[in-house]
C-alpha cells in the first residue's frame, strides 16, 4: 500500500515552471486522445512522450490523504485508490491557457468563458457582446484539458482544468473510494486580477472544466466527498463563465441479472457545471456526466436497474430507454416488483399486493372460482341451474319423506274427538276415556287462570282472593297459603332472565327456545306440585284431600296460558253442585298466546272445555267455531291490535254467533284480569242469548262515560267505568261484570285498548302470520331454492370478505354469532319434519334465524362501504394506478352481500305463507258466507 500523508505534496509540473507551455502544445490542439493514457505500457513508461505528467503505478492500494496535483494525472496499474478526507487530487487551472475551446477576446469588450463540454459563456462590455469557445472533445471518451479564457486588454487569460485518468482500459481500478475531493475545474478571472492588479477595460472570461476519466469496476462516494470538473467564472467587468468540464466513468465487467451488483454508492457530489457570468457577462454551460453504455435493463452514468414498472430492452444509457411497462397485462390487484439486473422484456414481473390474492390474475379465492367457471355470467347461469337442480331434488325428498298428505286437504276433526273403529280391541279403550271425560267434566266446578303470561318479567301468578264460584269448596286461609306457594313456585331466577337477555342479544332464536325450555320447566313443577306435593289442604273436601283429586295444573300448548280446575270430591252433599253450563254464564275463556309471530292468539279447546261446551253446543259445531277464530286470531298482531282485532270482531258478529244463536248461545271478544304493569289477556265470554237480550242498549249508557274519556285512558284505567261492554245490542251487564274480571270488547271500546309494543315490534312488519295462499308445493319449492341460494351466497359473501381481510372474516361471521351458518339447518329441518304443526313450529324457528342474519348482512354492507370508501380515498394520489386503484374494479363487491340481503328478505314472506299453509290447511275457514262456513 502506498500512502500520500496528511500534509504533503505530489505535484507536477510546477505553476511557475517556464516548461508549462509544453502541455499546451503537446495536448491542448490535438483533437485525439493520447494513447499512452487510453492502453498505457506496462513498464509506466508514460513520461516518454507526456511530460510532467503525475503517474503513479504499480502499487495496488493507494491512499491519499495529502495532495496530488498535476496538469496530468494518471493512476495505472492498481487495484484500489482511497482518498481520504482532506485528501485532493487536483488538476485545477493546470489546462490549456488557450486550447481548442478558447474564449474569444475583444479589444474593447469582455472575454468570453473556455469551452469544453459545455459551451462557454460570453461576454459582454460597453455594449459588445464576445463569444465563448465552443464545446470539443468526446463525452463518452474524454481525454483533453480544459480551455482558458482571456481579454487581451487586461493582460491576462485564464487557463482550463486538467486532466485525470484513473486506470485504463486494460487494467480498470477494481475499486475507487473518495471521502475527500478530486477536482479538475477551470480557472476564475478574479484570480487573475487580484493577481496582476491592473485596470481592465474589460473582464476575462472563465476558463473550462477539465476532464476525469475513469477506468474501473466499482465506485463509493461518501459523505461531503466531490468530484468536480466545473468552469470558472468570468472577471469584472462582463467576463463570460467557463464551459463545464467532462466526466466518464468506464465501467469494467457489467454484471446483468441476478449476478447483477450496483457498481456506485454516491453520497457526494458530483459537478460539471459551467460558470457564472459576471455583471452581464453570460454563464457558461455546463458540461456532460456520462457513463459507459448500459446492457439491457440497466440506465444512466452508474448502469442501475430501471425503475420498477419499466423494462430496457436495448443497450444504453439514457433513461429514455426505460419504457413502461404495458399496463394492460397488470393485473388490477398488482404491482411491479423489483428484478435484480433490472427487466429487459415486455413482460414484467409483477406480485400480488396481498397474500390474500392468487398469481397469475391476482384474484381473490371468490373470483378464482368465477372465473374457473368460465366468469360472472357463466357463473351465475351455472350457479342458478343447479340451485334449481338442488331445490327440485330436494322437494321431491321432502315429499317422499314427509308425504303429500300433510300438505292438502281440509282439516282433520281434533283427535279428541276421533274414535277408531278398525280394531275392535280399541273399541273399549276409547270408550273409557270418553267415559272418564264425562265424568271429569260432570264433576269440574270452576276454571281459574293464571295471570301473567309465563315470561321472566311477567311470570304466572294466581289471585290471593278465591272467586265467588269456589269459596263454598275452599278455606279461604289455606287457599291464600296455597296460592303463596304456588306463585312462589312460578317465579323466575333472576339468572334465568340474564341468559334470556344475553342470548336475545346475540342469538334470539336460542332465546326464545331457552324461554321455551323455563316454561315447560316452570310448567311442570307446578304441575307436579299439585299432583302429588301438595295436600291439597285449602279443599274442604275429605276425599279430595285424600285421593289428591279435587285441583288440576293444565295450560295451553304454548305454555303461556295456564290455570287450575277445581273439581267435586264426591262428599260435599250439595245437590246445586256442580252447577250446569248456563248456570256459569257469562264464562270465560282465555286466550293462548301473545299475538305475536312466535305465538299467536289461539283458542285450545281441551278435553274438559269441550266437554262443558258439549251440554249446549254439539261437537262438531264448537270444533268448527274453534278452528274458525283461531284462523281469524293468527292474524291478530300485538301492537297494531286497534287494525287486527276488528276483523275478528266483525267476524265474530257475523259467522260464530250466527251458528251458535241457534243454540242459544253467544260468544264476545273480551279482555280479562289486568295486572299493575298494564298487561292484560284476551279472550271470549260465553253468554246466553236469552240473557243478552235483557241488557241495557248503549244509548242508555252513553251518557255515563265519554268517548274521549275512553280514547285516553287504558284498558285499567276505565275498567271502574265499563267493567263489561258489549257489542253493538248491548254494553252493560251489571250483573256479571265482577265475575268476568275484564270487559267486553266491540268496535266502541277497541279504540280504548292499550297497544303494548316492545323492542322486537318492528320485526312484526317482516315476521307475521298471514292468511293461507295455497299452492303449497310451489310454496316449498321456491323455499328450497331461496334456502340453498341463501348458503350459496353466505358462502361466496364470506369468502369475499375473507379476501379483505380476516378481521372482516370475522367481524361479518360473529357480530351475531352463528346467525348466518344456521338458517339452513334450521330451514332442512323444518322442510322434513313430520306433521303441520311441528313443521309450522320449525319453520318460525327458520325464519327467526334468516331475519337475525340480517344483522350480519347489513354489517357486511357498512364494513365494505367504509373500507372501500377509505381504500378509494387513500388511492387517489397513487403513482401507480393499475397496481393500487381499486376505485373501478371493485365497484361491485356489495353486489354479493346485497343479492343476499334480498334473498333474505323474500325468504320472509315465503316462510309466513309456508307456515299459514300448514296450520289452515281447510280454506273454507276464511269463507265470507256464513252459511256456507257452517256447511263445511
């Protein structure tokens, strides 16, 4: 290693030394390189016919960390040169003092700058302009010293930069690393003057930039390092700026491909600026920076790769030859990627922006599966065709698994009433119940209902107070003591109403089967309690009390209504008991259900019931005025009662009672036993026609309450008022209405009736019962098809989210967990399950879950509008369209969720008409002639 220390000098020739003019005339007019410098001898034999020229040979490492300075200076034969910082290799102002790019003088102006790689600047004096020299030399070989500039009048010009090589051709530096400065610049005309000290007329022009010239593989310019090849600036008055020198840099060895290494680390600078002009005196222009000619997919003075998004399919160096790649074979989700050696074909490469999305199109797995399938359209033909395909396959299993017989044909007597005479060994079975029917309904005294309607905020409870019909059979103590027990026993837990509300919030449908599950729980402890825990110690009756007969735990198949049947022990010796039907007149009968989707009002006629009933209406005709308003009830809404009661009303008017007034009996609508909460239950009252006859007309009553008395108070408020209101014949019985414990309701008093609305009653326009539409195969078909269209397309919603991201994923599979994954267990479930009324049961359960899916979809809706929004906005000022923008090809991705969301809401309505077509399956029930009603 040979080292130049901090402090000295390798320099040559001299400034002052009178040989100087020997380099003008050896280089400075000769318009070719000297070969010695271009393909050097290898004895370093230079100064043979380039005189005081600094060479220094031989020696593999050279560090500076003083000054080389020389007209000439070339480094041969040597593996790596350092300049340290503070260390400068210079042939500044050590050029041609004339040369081929020589300013012009005038005798009264301004000299204009040298020339070089750039044109000189002219100059410009006492309204004379003086032309710069013109540019020489050759940009991508350069070898010439720079020229000066000069005005004769003030008696001096300005010499060009020199000239330094480092390496040759044959032998390039494997590696030159400049901290400190190399500099080849033209010389400024202040110098000049301060020098002389003489009046000019006019200032000399700059003198040009020299030339560096480098041979080698690899170069590191490092912090505030400079390479420098600049002209000088002109003098005062009007001198021209120096045309900027020239820089090459002869790379050895370019690698390409992935063998491909950056050949330069700059962190400097580098200058070929041309000078400044002074006063008016022109600048010069600057001078060329160039590099060997680049293979394909590299560019510029240092051969780098092209820019990502280009390729270079030709050798060069301009940046001009890096095109763009063709967009349209950019997929919309791509981006280019950086190749090292850069890209030298049309066809560049390109990734995916995410892991989430396949080579080579870049397609989500969704759109992998459309397109495999031959695109959009294709994809929804073939997709349509075999959800058809499914639906039918389905429907036939459906009915060869269920049977056609469920699905047609009027409805069946109740089977209470069915006797089967096929075997003759059921003959008498079926005779002792109907004997044991007899005699349970000969020997019942009165029928008493739970208030409340068995939910966790409105349990069941029974009055402390015995009514009027049972206190000769009860001790009014322990019945109070027995009560207590009992409503004790229908309390709720608190933490059973928590999980109700937790699950409401998240899966209703769970909820509601969980409410389901504590009333049949509640249902039956009570039922056992009196069956067997209870001594039925409030009885009066010794048999009673021994046999455990005298009281009954029943309730309505929905659990929400239930009562206690108190019945004859068999010693009470009281021949006016029990009392006969029309002795009980006016009777009541409450309604099950809530008047809601999952429970609709209904009349259960029971064994005991219709045998009461039997001893003044025959069976046939009560079973027919049950089925009758039970399809009128089913349509009965809780919330919109004022609507959905007056057909009932009008119904009850026209075609119950006109069968049952040959009887002698009538039937009214009435609400009963209102608690302090405002709720209240609904229900018939049974009364003789001869009795309603002798009632009070409602023109007589009409001045005792005023109908905005009525429209603003609830049912409990003006209950002191109207106890009992009748239909338009009369309104007021004064004699039962303490025994009926509510009021008859007619078009006069619905009005007045309290609408209880909760927080699922919007629900109610989505979820109803309606009326029978028929057709019920077709019904079933187009349910099939919406249910597998419904999972097709959760399928494809949720795989395109996954595409997003997987907290979308997540986000639109579990806001309601498993709403979207159960609509179609629940909906097979309901096709092929036997019998209407577990079908229709089911399938509530079925649509509760499609409609609480909803939730989910609309989630979906939000999320995608926000991220694509956001995605849209974020991608405006990318540089990149085809591998950023999303605002066009992702303009259909709430197509999806959207086609699930109305295949949602069509699956509503078919699953209603589904369900009222199992329940009413006898159309005649909706007849408007009564006659032919009671016919059927």
């Amino acid at each position: 290693m040979d080292k130049i220390g901090t402090g000295s000098t390798l320099q040559a020739p001299l400034k002052d030394s009178s040989k100087m003019e020997l380099i003008t005339n050896l280089l400075c007019e000769s318009p070719t390189c000297p070969e010695e410098l271009i393909h050097p001898s290898e004895d370093c034999n230079v100064n043979a016919t380039l005189s005081f020229t600094v060479q220094i040979c031989r020696v593999e490492d050279i560090v500076v960390d003083g000054l080389v300075k020389g007209s000439v200076i070339h480094f041969h034969l040597a593996r790596t040169v350092t300049i340290n910082p503070g260390g400068l290799v210079t042939s500044s102002e050590l050029g041609c003092r004339r040369g081929m790019g020589k300013g012009l003088i005038s005798s009264n102006g301004a000299g204009g700058g040298g020339g070089h790689g750039g044109k000189g600047g002219p100059g410009f004096f006492n309204g004379h302009l003086t032309e710069g020299g013109e540019e020489y030399g050759n940009a991508d070989l350069p070898c010439e010293l720079g020229s000066g500039g000069g005005n004769s009048t003030s008696g001096g010009t300005t010499t060009g930069g020199g000239l330094i090589v480092m390496g040759s051709m044959e032998h390039p530096l494997s590696r030159l690393e400049i901290f400190g400065s190399m500099r080849a610049d033209g010389e400024s005309s202040k110098s000049i003057m301060e020098s002389q000290n003489v009046d000019v007329m006019g200032g000399s022009g700059g003198g040009s930039g020299g030339s560096l010239l480098f041979f080698l593989q690899t170069l590191t310019l490092g912090n505030n390092s400079l390479l420098s090849s600049s002209g000088g600036h002109g003098g005062q008055p009007g001198g021209g700026g120096g045309g900027g020198g020239r820089v090459h840099f002869d790379w050895f060895n370019i690698a390409t491909g992935d063998e491909y290494v950056p050949m330069a680390a700059v962190n400097g600078t580098i200058l070929t600026r041309g000078g400044t002009g002074i006063d008016d005196g022109h600048d010069g222009k600057d001078g060329t920076l160039t590099g060997k000619e680049c293979p394909k997919g590299l560019f510029g003075v240092f051969c780098e790769e092209c820019p990502i998004g280009t390729y270079k399919d030709v050798n060069g160096s301009s940046e001009a030859l890096c095109i763009p790649c063709p967009p349209e074979e950019l997929p919309h989700r791509a981006a280019y990627t950086f190749v090292r050696g850069g890209v030298t074909k049309p066809s560049c490469p390109y990734e995916c922006i995410s892991d989430k999305y396949h080579m080579p199109h870049c397609y989500t797995p969704l759109e992998d599966l459309i397109y495999a399938l031959g695109g959009p359209w294709l994809f929804g033909l073939l997709l349509s065709g075999l959800l058809v395909l499914l639906a039918l396959v389905l429907s036939v299993a459906r009915m060869k698994f269920v049977g056609t017989d469920e699905f047609s044909g009027p409805t069946p007597t109740p089977h209470e009433s069915q006797i089967d005479h096929s075997f003759p060994f059921l003959e008498s079975l079926n005779e002792v119940l109907e004997t044991n029917r007899t005699e349970e309904s000969q020997s019942h005294v009165h029928r008493l209902y739970f208030m409340g309607s068995n939910t966790f905020n409105q349990p069941w409870h029974l009055p402390h107070s015995p009514p009027d019909e049972i206190t000769e059979l009860v001790y009014a103590d322990a019945f109070i003591k027995f009560v207590d027990e009992i409503n004790s026993l229908a309390a709720y837990q608190w933490w059973e109403g928590s999980v109700y509300s937790i699950l409401s919030l998240f899966a209703y449908p769970f909820a509601w089967s969980w409410q389901q599950w504590c009333r049949k729980k509640k249902f039956q402890q009570l039922r056992e309690f009196v069956r067997s825990e209870y001594d039925h110690a409030c009885l009066r009756s010794c048999r009673s009390r021994a046999l455990y007969e005298g009281l009954k735990v029943a309730a309505t198949p929905d659990l929400m209504v239930a009562y206690v049947d108190f019945f004859l022990g068999g010693d009470e010796k009281r021949p006016d008991l029990p009392p006969r039907l029309q002795q009980r007149f006016p009777m009541c009968i409450i309604f099950g259900g809530a008047g809601s989707y999952m429970a609709p009002y209904t009349l259960h006629s029971d064994n005991l019931l219709t045998s009461l009933m039997g001893q003044v209406v025959p069976a046939t005709i009560w079973y027919r005025l049950v089925a009758g308003l039970n399809a009128q009830l089913r349509t009965v809404r809780q919330g919109r009662l004022h609507s959905t009661l007056m057909p009932v009303i009008t119904w009850l008017g026209t075609h119950a009672n006109y069968g049952l007034s040959l009887q002698g009996v009538q039937v009214d609508l009435a609400w009963f036993q209102p608690t302090a909460s405002g709720y209240y239950q609904l229900g018939l009252v049974v009364n003789s026609v001869d009795e309603v006859a002798h009632t009070t007309p409602v023109s007589e009553f009409s001045n005792t309450i005023s109908i905005e008395q009525l429209r603003t108070n609830d049912v409990c408020s003006y209950r002191q008022y109207v106890p009992c209101l009748g239909n338009s014949q009369y309104t007021h019985l004064s004699s039962t209405d303490r025994r009926i414990n509510g009021a008859i309701i007619n078009s006069f008093t619905l009005r007045c009736l309290k609408n209880q609305k909760d927080v699922l009653f919007p629900l109610s326009f989505v979820l109803r019962n309606t009326r029978p539409v028929g057709h019920q195969d077709l019904v079933g078909l187009i349910i099939s098809i919406l249910l597998l269209g419904d999972f097709s397309l959760m399928l494809l919603t949720l795989l395109q989210f996954y595409s997003i991201s997987l907290g979308a994923f997540l986000v639109v599979l579990l806001i309601l967990p498993l709403a979207l994954l159960s609509p179609l267990p629940a909906g097979i479930n309901a096709l092929f399950s036997h019998g209407p009324r577990r079908s229709a049961g089911l399938a509530r359960v079925y649509a509760l879950w499609n409609v609480t899916s909803v939730v989910n979809v609309v989630v979906a809706l939000i999320y995608g509008s926000v991220h694509y929004k956001i995605q849209s906005t974020s991608d405006e000022g990318a540089q990149n369209f085809h591998a950023l923008n999303f605002s066009t090809e992702e303009s259909g991705w709430w197509l999806f969720p959207t086609t699930l969301l109305l295949c949602k809401c069509v699956q509503a309505p078919m699953v209603d008409w589904h369900i009222a077509n199992l329940e009413i399956q006898d159309r005649t029930l909706y007849s408007k002639d009564p006659a032919k009603f009671w016919e059927s």
